[in-house]
C-alpha cells in the first residue's frame, strides 16, 4: 500500500515550473482555437488545477492571454538576436534556419502569438504589437551595425515600412506553411531570405 502511493506522489511544482506549465496549456488552446473560445475551465482542467490558483497567477482571461503572447515573444525575440561582428547577410540563411526550426517544433505557441491580433481585446492587441516593434527593432538595429547595409539605413526613410512589411511576409508564410504546404523548410527559407535582401536592395 505504501508503494503504490509513493508511486502516486507527485512533485509539487514551484511557482515558476507552475506558470510555465499554464501557458504551455494556454499556447496550445489559443493556437488552436479563437480567443472567445477558450475557457479558463478548460485550461485549468488540462493541466490539473483548480480554477481559483489560475486565477492566482493570472487575474483574467485577458492576463492569461497577454502572458502567453509575451511568453512566446520573448522566445522569438532570443532566438533571432543578432550576432555581433558578423555580417547580417551571413547570418541570415542560418537565422532563417533556427527561426523555422522553432516555429516547426513550438507551432502551437506560434499561431497563438500570431492569433493575438485577432483577439477583440485592445490590450491584448497592445501586447502582440509591441511584441512585433521589438523584433522590428531588433532587425533595424542589427541593419545598422552591419557593414554592407548600415550606411543605406541611415540613409533610408523607407526601411523601417520595408522591414515592417517583411516581417508580415514572413509571418504569412509560415503560417501558411504550418498548415500544410507542399514547401520544405529549405525552401521556405530561401523564399523569405530572398525577400528580405530583395527589401534591402535600394
């Protein structure tokens, strides 16, 4: 008797292993339904916790959701950082490669980030938009270090517009090509590598 409950002894989870594990659940839900959709009670249920500690770490729907966005935004953000001293033209068909690679292997908490601007909450649009002008940022100020394309930057008024409707690019074709294109990831990637340095050429 002892040891089968031994065997049903769960490790308690700490704080943060239990945040994780709600906005894992939550990716997934709100990657594959609308906002509206989702219910607190469900995400609860899947991963095992009364509906009061959701609300614990997360005091709306809305906060749940803005969470999971941000989660998901940072892990792009980190993954797409630059290298520094390296030329951008270098470092994209390898930067392309990684970035498909987590969207392959994370596509639930992909179309959730990208399902956020649907999202009929204003503050959650907030959220997903000010996620899409860190990555904006983030390629304007790798640009502009850049020995080929740095001086062309300074130069530019329209590279942030080009930059912004690039990433759009991209997201549309990802998006596309989770849900089932004939592409393989070689060839998606050579696609939005070529559509990026066709947006650079002046």
């Amino acid at each position: 008797m002892a040891g089968k409950q031994g065997e049903r002894t769960r490790r308690r989870l700490s704080t943060e292993e239990r945040r994780e594990q709600l906005l894992s659940v939550g990716a997934r839900l709100f990657s594959e339904s609308p906002y509206d959709e989702v219910w607190i009670e469900q995400v609860a249920e899947i991963a095992g916790v009364s509906r009061g500690l959701l609300y614990h770490y997360f005091p709306t729907k809305r906060d749940f959701f803005a969470a999971v966005v941000e989660r998901e935004s940072g892990r792009m953000l980190a993954m797409t950082a630059a290298v520094p001293g390296i030329p951008v033209r270098e470092q994209l068909t390898a930067g392309l490669d990684t970035y498909l690679e987590y969207v392959s292997a994370h596509a639930h908490g992909y179309r959730a980030f990208h399902r956020a601007d649907a999202a009929g909450d204003k503050s959650v649009r907030k959220v997903y938009q000010r996620a899409l002008a860190a990555q904006e940022r983030q390629i304007l100020a790798a640009l502009a270090a850049d020995p080929e394309f740095g001086a062309q930057a300074e130069d530019r008024p329209d590279l942030q517009l080009a930059v912004r409707g690039w990433l759009a690019f991209t997201t549309a074709v990802c998006l596309e090509w989770l849900r089932g294109s004939d592409l393989s990831r070689e060839q998606v990637r050579d696609l939005c590598a070529r559509a990026l340095l066709g947006v650079l050429r002046p």
